[in-house]
C-alpha cells in the first residue's frame, strides 16, 4: 500500500527511481511522483493516475540529480489527484517528503501550523510532517535530528523518506508501522524501499527497518538509530528472488503468469519437506518449537481477504487431523475485541505479504498478552514473519497480481504440512500422514492437467462476460472455495458476487435465482456430494444457469447442468487446490473480455499496511 523508493549515488538517480515505481506500482496506483536533489535545489514532477503519466511529465521536465526519493500512491486521505499526490513538499520547496500510512493526529498539527500562518495545499496527513519538519529545524541542525524530532510529536503508523537541500546529500527514512528496507549497493550507492522489489535491479543486500527505527543514508552507506536515539545495527539479509520473479516473463498479466506459476509455487512450498515413510513433513522453521506445539490446546487463525479463506481451510484441516480446536478470525475484528485468549492457545497468522496492518496488529495483541504465536507467510523477512514466535514461508516468490492466486495454493499446501506435522506427533497414524504425502506430491502435476483448461474456461468467460451477479456454492471444504472464487470475480471483473454454503442458499440467496443468475457449483466426489447435488437440483428447478467443478468422469450432473469443468479427484483436504484454480481462471478471462485491468484493479493495492 504505497510505494517507497529511493537512491543515493554516482548515477543520475531518476531512472533509477522510475525504475524501482515500476516494480512497486503494484503496491498503489492512484498517483506518484519523485523528487531530486540537484545543485539549484529540490526539483519536484508528481501526477495522478498510473506510472505511465509521470514517466511522461519526467521526460518533459527532465528533473537531474543523484540523489532523491520517489512514490506510488494509494489514496488514504484525499483524492487520488495532482495535489495529493506525493512527494510533499516545504512552503520553500527545499524540503521533500514522501509517507506511506496514516498520520493520526495530522489535523492538530496542520491547525497549530495553520495558526502560525503555514499554508496548506494538499488534503493529505503527509503534508503536516513536512511542515512539521521545516517548522522545527534550527539552522545547521542535520536532517536526520530534525527528521527525529518532528516525529517525536507525530502519532500514527508510517514509512518516511526525506531529502532537502539544506542539509543535501542524504536521504533519511524512518519507520513505524510501515514497512521499509534499506538496499546496500557496492559501488557507492544506497537504496531505500518499501519492499525488495524496488531495489532488486542493484542490490540483493537489504537491511528492514524495525519500528521507531530511522536510518541516514548516503554514498557512504548507512547509519541506523532507534527510538531513542541510540545506534543499532540491524541485520543484512540477501533477497533469494531474481529480477525475473517480478517480470511478466512473457504472459499479458502477473496474475494469468501467477496463476500458471502454480505447479511450480507448489513444488517449491514443498520442496525438501516431505518425508513419505514416516507420514511427516520436515518443517525447519517449526522443529525448534515441538514443545511448545504439543502443548497446544486450542489455535486462533487469524487473516484477512485470501488468507482468511485458506484460514476457514486451515481450520478443516487441523480439527480433522490433529484434533485441535480452532477458530479462524478477520484479523480486522479480533484487533478491537476483547478475544479470550488462555493458556494453551496458539495463535495463527496467515499472510502473503506479512505486512498486513490488521494481521500484524493482532498478531502484537497476542503477543502482548503472552500468547504463542506461529506465521505462515510468504515474504522473507517481512514484519509478521520476523514478529512471530515462529513458522513457515510459503516460497512462492514475488506475487505481484493483486488478485491473490498462487500464494493461496501455497498456503493451502503449507496448512497441510504444518497439520501433518501437528498431526503426527498426536492422533495421526503413519498410514495416515503416508497417504497425505503421497496425495501432497501428485499435486502439482494435478494442476498442471487444471490449466490445460483455460481454453474451455475463456469459452466459458465469453459466455458469461454480460452477467452482473454470479453465485458460488460449496460445502463442506469447498464452502471456503466458493468464498474465494467469488472474491476473485469481484476485484478483478467488477461483477457482484457471493459466496454461499450450498445448503444455506435455501434459507434467502435461492430468491434471487433466475434464469440469469450464473451459479458456479462446486461438486467434486466427496462426501457431501450427494448433499450438492440436491442444491443443484434446487437451482435447476428455478432455471438458474450452472457451471459445476466435478471430478467424475462421467455422471448424472452430465445432462443435468449447463457446463461442467472436470478437475483431477485427489483426498478431500486437498481438493480445494483443485477446484480453485479454474476459479482463477474464471475470474481472469470475466476480468479481460470486460476490458477491466486484471493486475491492478480499481480501489485496490497489493498489500494493505493501513487500517
Ligand atoms: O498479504 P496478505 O495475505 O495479508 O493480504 C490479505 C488480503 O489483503 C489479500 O488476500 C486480498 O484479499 C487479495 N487482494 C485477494 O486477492
């Protein structure tokens, strides 16, 4: 949710910076702007809309310098226009900032600045820290303790970067809440960014902030301070993804390319881990921690959006297997409860990103009340992944879709390998975890044989391209399923749609069937089967439309249904891996017959790191 990039070195620092918006764009695209450092001052270019505007007014303008900081906005406060867009900048112009986050006392400021007689040009939060900033420093002061001092008096979460020509040469960051990293270049350059993405084309080296952290950067390299003033050194890590893992490689869309990188992901979250003779995975992340597992009594999973439906799976998954009570939350809701949390409780946070500012507030909730805590997350070395007790990586690489696609089968892959290995060391016979193995492994050649079906699947998009509403019916683990392949529709085609447990759409959605009503059923051969087919017979009799996901061969859903997409059969906890990848598929064709812009939709942003 807003991209952070910045460049300090030899190199003329704009394209750099364009470069790195462009790997970031993906993170907000309402507007952006960059602003350098050069011998005659601070040279600002911002515009609305996407990449693609700025990159034109910089060509335009041709602003110089080799040093300076850039963004790609998603809008919190204020519209998504020109004035809005960041960077922010002093009544001078000598001082420029750009934030991601939410300033929350940003208006009280912005009143005791305006009573002072500071003028105001933007509705956004951001502008009253550069005010805030310009307004507290003392001649000769550095940047970097004015930087901290203005944020001593600053509540709420953010991600600063900030270069003026009073004191040029250097960029400062600061971080609370939202994350930021600092890319260590080898020949006398030093990057910021608010995720790897934005520095990768020249460093693999990466240092993440932690909150209350702010860090001077400049030729020379970088100094990081904390809260309180004190000097702390932090971590290097080396980012294990190529430039390629964040390019289209050939396909239209990240998310089509993500949706067929799934047999890959899946052999990647794998890898290593499986152990089919004793029924067991080999998790790393976890070995250290048996005790604390076996003295689990309850788990809480708590997620938002995509990796809260692989939660309600997680949940299936570990009540079947390892007998534990779970309960799966929106991390949104269980931040402002009061959730009862004893002794014996894990609590479990899913997350793609690992930045998300409900999981992560949730997650600090637990932590705060002494809770365990366990994450499954795909990006290394993000927030929620160094913030929990302990856990996994999904592997996937970059995803870069907004429209969560592998990072979901992943996550469903990485649930079953964290419940075998609970499982195991519980009620779960070698026989048992053997048959899950071997179910595990056949996986990603099973999806290899789902995508040969996107030929049918864009027929069948074609034929439904007009529909305004669309409903998905699944029971049991295939409730979940439908929730997803309805959230799919929704963001990227802009169609309304609902996911419903098969057998509640007779208590009220079965009123809006008709004849237009396109209802995706999911029907594979499980044990609710013949429970499904009974809603299906229900929707038929109203002379609603519908496309079933099965996976027999041939059955009495044949000349019943409208269309049938036939999936590989595999143990009922991994059939949603199955049937969901032609709901991708669904929801990209809906999206791109309707012309609708599959990898960055309207309203939306990859990771959302504010409330
Ligand atoms: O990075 P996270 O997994 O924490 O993100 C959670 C949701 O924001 C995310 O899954 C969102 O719902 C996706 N756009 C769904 O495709």
């Amino acid at each position: 949710m807003c991209g952070i990039v910045g460049y300090v070195g030899p190199e003329e620092a704009g394209p750099i910076l364009l470069q790195g918006l462009k790997r970031l764009e993906y993170r907000g695209y309402d507007s952006a702007g960059i602003a350098l450092l050069n011998g005659s001052g601070v040279q600002v270019v911002k515009r609305s809309g996407k990449l693609s505007s700025l990159e034109q007014a910089v060509q335009e303008d041709s602003p110089s310098g080799t040093c300076g900081i850039a963004h790609t906005r998603w809008a919190t406060h204020g519209a998504p226009n020109q004035p809005n867009a960041h960077p922010h900048t002093s009544s001078q112009g000598d001082i420029a900032l750009v934030h991601n986050g939410i300033i929350e006392n940003a208006n009280d400021i912005r009143t005791q600045l305006s009573a002072i007689g500071y003028v105001f040009t933007s509705e956004t939060d951001t502008e009253a820290v550069v005010h805030l900033i310009d307004r507290l420093w003392v001649e000769g002061e550095p940047l970097e303790d004015v930087v901290a001092a203005a944020l001593r008096r600053v509540e709420g979460a953010y991600g600063i970067a900030v270069v003026s020509s009073r004191d040029p040469g250097k960029i400062v960051i600061a971080r609370n809440g939202s994350p930021l990293l600092i890319g260590v270049g080898k020949n006398g350059e030093t990057l910021a960014g608010s995720d790897a993405a934005a520095v990768i084309a020249l460093t693999r080296d990466v240092v993440y902030l932690d909150d209350g952290d702010y860090a001077v950067l400049d030729m020379d390299g970088y100094r990081i301070k904390d809260i309180h003033g004190a000097q702390v050194s932090r971590t290097t890590h080396e980012v294990t993804w190529d430039l390629e893992a964040i390019e289209k490689g050939g396909y239209e869309h990240f998310m089509l390319k993500e949706i067929f990188e799934q047999p890959s992901s899946l052999r990647d979250v794998m890898r290593g881990r499986l152990m089919e003779e004793d029924g067991d995975s080999r998790l790393g992340g976890i070995a250290h921690h048996q005790p604390n597992l076996s003295r689990v009594r309850r788990v809480v999973i708590t997620a938002c959006g995509t990796s809260w439906h692989a939660a309600l799976l997680g949940e299936y998954m570990i009540e079947e297997l390892a007998r534990i009570p779970v309960e799966v939350e929106y991390a949104s809701e269980f931040r402002y409860r009061n959730p009862v949390l004893e002794d014996g409780t894990l609590v479990l946070a899913i997350s793609q990103s690992g930045e998300t500012a409900d999981t992560l507030a949730a997650l600090r909730e637990a932590k705060h009340r002494g809770i365990s805590t366990m994450g499954v997350v795909n990006v290394v070395g993000s927030t929620i992944a160094r913030e929990t007790d302990y856990g996994i990586y999904l592997h996937a690489g970059p995803e870069i879709g907004v429209a969560s696609t592998k990072a979901f089968t992943s996550q469903l892959v990485a649930l079953a390998l964290v419940t075998l290995n609970i499982g195991r060391r519980r009620h779960l016979s070698v026989v048992q975890g053997g048959g899950i193995v071997r179910a595990l492994k056949e996986l990603p050649d099973q999806v290899e044989k789902v995508l040969e079906l996107d030929s049918q699947i864009r027929s069948l998009a074609e034929a439904y391209a007009d529909a305004r509403n669309f409903l998905y019916l699944g029971r049991g683990l295939q409730f979940p399923v439908a929730l997803e392949g309805a959230l799919k529709l929704k963001e990227v085609s802009y169609i309304h749609a609902e996911g419903y447990p098969a057998a509640e759409m007779k208590h009220g959605p079965i009123a809006l069937i008709d004849e237009d009503m396109p209802v995706v059923v999911l029907a594979p051969r499980d044990a609710v089967y013949q429970k499904v087919v009974s809603s299906i017979e229900e929707v038929k009799a109203r002379r609603g439309r519908i496309i079933a996901v099965v996976t027999d061969e041939a059955s009495e859903l044949d000349g019943k249904v409208d269309h049938i997409i036939r999936v590989p059969q595999t143990i009922a906890l991994l059939q949603p891996i199955l049937t969901t990848v032609p709901l991708q598929l669904l929801a990209y064709h809906m999206a791109m017959i309707r012309g609708a812009d599959v990898d960055q939709p309207r309203n939306l942003a990859k990771s959302v790191t504010v409330e």
